[in-house]
C-alpha cells in the first residue's frame, strides 16, 4: 500500500496514488497502522490476504478496508483487471474465461488478434 499510494515507479501507482488515492496512515505511520487493521480487522485468514478498499475511488482508511481473497481483487472493476460486458452482464476477463471453461490467456490473445467477444468465448479450441 505504501508503495501503491507515494512511489510514481511502483506498478500500483497509475491506478491508485496517482489517481489520488492516499493512506489515512502517512509516512513513518506503519506501525498505528499495522496496530489499526489486526485490532480493528484481525489478521488475513485463509484465502482473504488482500487489505482492499470497499469504494475503490476513497482512500486507505478507517472503514473503507477489509480482506479479500485473490479472485474478489481480482473482479474488482479499480483499473486492475480487465472488465467486458457480454449479455447485459460485466466482469472480468478471467472470470469469463472460467464460465465458459476456457483459459484466459487462450481468451486474452484471441481478443487481442481481433476476435469478437461471442466467439472468443464459445469456439473450440483447434488441436
């Protein structure tokens, strides 16, 4: 979060302190909010190890964290993961690409040679 929120050449940085996103914790202020998050959220537990902020467009502060697992970050539609809509429906690439049982690096490069999305998604795979 540090890194995501003050260094421009952390890979997070487009998406979250450049876009103006900051800590409520400033800088020197790890440990209160270390003390903060196990007191207030407890430890990550099991799959849930993503400190994620529930309005992605508000800062890392009290109230708006909480732990996600990998793949609700992952569907989360905060510049990090490629969001599609289908059908009336939106969500991200690799959850399309599990629905229709496909793999989503198989999904993602079609996409990219220009395929369109119906039949990115439902043609077979040529052996």
């Amino acid at each position: 979060m540090r890194g995501a929120t003050n260094n421009p050449n952390h890979i997070d940085y487009p998406n979250i302190g450049g876009r103006g996103i900051q800590s409520h914790w400033g800088r020197g202020q790890y440990d209160l909010f270390e003390s903060w998050i196990l007191s207030n959220l407890g430890p990550p537990r099991g799959r849930n190890k993503f400190l994620t902020r529930i309005d992605i467009n508000d800062d890392f502060r009290p109230g708006n964290l909480y732990w996600a697992n990998g793949e609700e970050k992952g569907n989360r539609p905060d510049g990090h993961s490629h969001q599609l809509t289908y059908r009336r429906r939106t969500q991200c690439l690799k959850k399309w690409a599990r629905d229709y049982g496909i793999n989503h690096h198989t999904l993602a490069s079609r996409l990219r040679l220009g395929w369109a999305f119906k039949r990115a998604l439902t043609e077979d795979i040529h052996r």
